[in-house]
C-alpha cells in the first residue's frame, strides 16, 4: 500500500511541476499579442497606432538593433512610409527565445521572403516593440 501511495504522490508531483528550470522565466503570451497588434497595425497603416506600442526607450533613445536609428513619430512613420503595407500582413511567428523576464526575442518569417528576429521588452509591466525599424526596414 505504502508502494502505490508512494507512486501516486510522485506522479502527481511530476503532472503538477512546471517543465524547465525554476529560475527560467515563464513565457508571456503578452509580448506574442503586442508582436501581432504593432504588425497588424502596419498592415493597416495605422502608424500612430503601431508607434505607440513602440517601447519608451527606443522613442528615447533609438532603435537597439538598427544602428540607434530615430525612432520618434516622424521619423518612424517616414520608415513605414516606405515599406508597402502588405509585407506585414503576411507573416508567421517562429521560435521565441527568452533572454530575461522581461526581453523576448520572436522570430518573424514575413511570406515576401524576409526574416527578422525581433525583440521585445516590457517596461513599467507592459510588452512593447523594441527594435520597431528593425523590423520595418
């Protein structure tokens, strides 16, 4: 008897524990959605819409992975300008790597042929797009 509690309790244990290290952080489904709205918004050529899920430090200081390229309204929306929207309608979203609790990379495979690694961060508990002309261009 002591045998088949003993296993109950074990399997039980192992169906209850989270796969992964414990210090790993667990993976947002935020940072997936805010992906997919500022693409969507792009789509649409929404681009106050897409700016304002660009991070505040990327506005502040530029993009991170673009060469610190300019990313205030004006000289966001002049990079939007010259992509053709349809590019970021079409797209799947690939693996996903999780540098820290609060930086994700996601994979973006757009149908026209490119890919970029995006980047994702969350500030003051919200996900926002840290590499916005990155991804653009």
């Amino acid at each position: 008897m002591r045998t088949i509690l003993a296993v109950a309790f074990v399997a039980c244990w192992l169906l209850a524990t989270p796969t992964g290290r414990a210090d790993e952080p667990a993976v947002d489904d935020g940072a997936d959605a805010v992906l997919r709205d500022f693409l969507d918004a792009l789509a649409k050529q929404e681009t106050r819409r897409a700016h304002s899920l660009v991070a505040p430090t990327t506005r502040d200081q530029g993009d991170p992975i673009a060469y610190r390229a300019k990313a205030d309204y004006d000289s966001f929306a002049q990079e939007a300008a010259a992509q053709p929207a349809a590019k970021f309608a079409a797209y799947d979203v690939g693996k996903r790597r999780i540098e820290h609790k609060d930086c994700v990379r996601i994979f973006v495979h757009f149908k026209g042929g490119d890919s970029d690694e995006t980047m994702l961060v969350r500030e003051g508990g919200i996900w926002y797009v840290a590499d916005p002309i990155h991804i653009i261009r």
